[in-house]
C-alpha cells in the first residue's frame, strides 16, 4: 500500500512538473534525496540520520523508483492476466445462456 501511495504522490509530482529532489523538505529544507522504505516517504539527508529514520531500510531516490517501477510493472501485469481470465470467463458464461 506504501509503494502505490508514494507512487501516487510521485506521479502527481511529475504530472505537475516538480522533481522530488527539487521539492525540499519542510523542515529542514534540503532537497529529498533519500526514500524510507519504512514510513514509505521522501526524507532530506539530515531526517536520513535523524533518530526517526537512522535504523530504517532507505535508498536513493533514483534507486527507489527503479525497484518501485518494476513492482508496479509486475503488478500491473497480474492484474491484466486476471482481467483476461475474467473475460474469458464472462464471455463462456454468455456463451452458455445462449
């Protein structure tokens, strides 16, 4: 569910032409460089060692959308094969009332 929220966020952030580097963190306002995999959010380098995220899984940004995108991607496909399998099924059941 994080990985799909974060991507969400991630593609409205695109759709509007703002990289999430560029964004800046509110607190610190340093750019968001860092992705926790834990809390599934955007972090500048100093939340990156703050006590809230220092024992967290994080990666870069650009290293974070690779793994996401192929998670996405493998979902999606998933989900078109039970979308055909479910049309096949529509489409023998129609079949039969005929």
């Amino acid at each position: 569910e994080r990985v799909l929220e974060a991507a969400k966020k991630l593609r409205l952030k695109v759709a509007r032409g703002q990289a999430v580097e560029e964004e800046g963190c509110e607190k610190h306002r340093e750019p968001l460089k860092v992705f926790c995999k834990d809390d599934g959010t955007f972090i500048c380098a100093v939340c990156r060692e703050s006590r809230s995220h220092r024992a967290h899984v994080a990666l870069p940004v650009s290293d974070a959308l690779r793994e996401y995108k192929g998670q996405i991607q493998a979902h999606l496909q998933v989900l078109k094969e039970e979308r055909d399998q479910l049309l096949e099924f529509r489409e023998v059941e129609m079949r039969r009332s005929w």
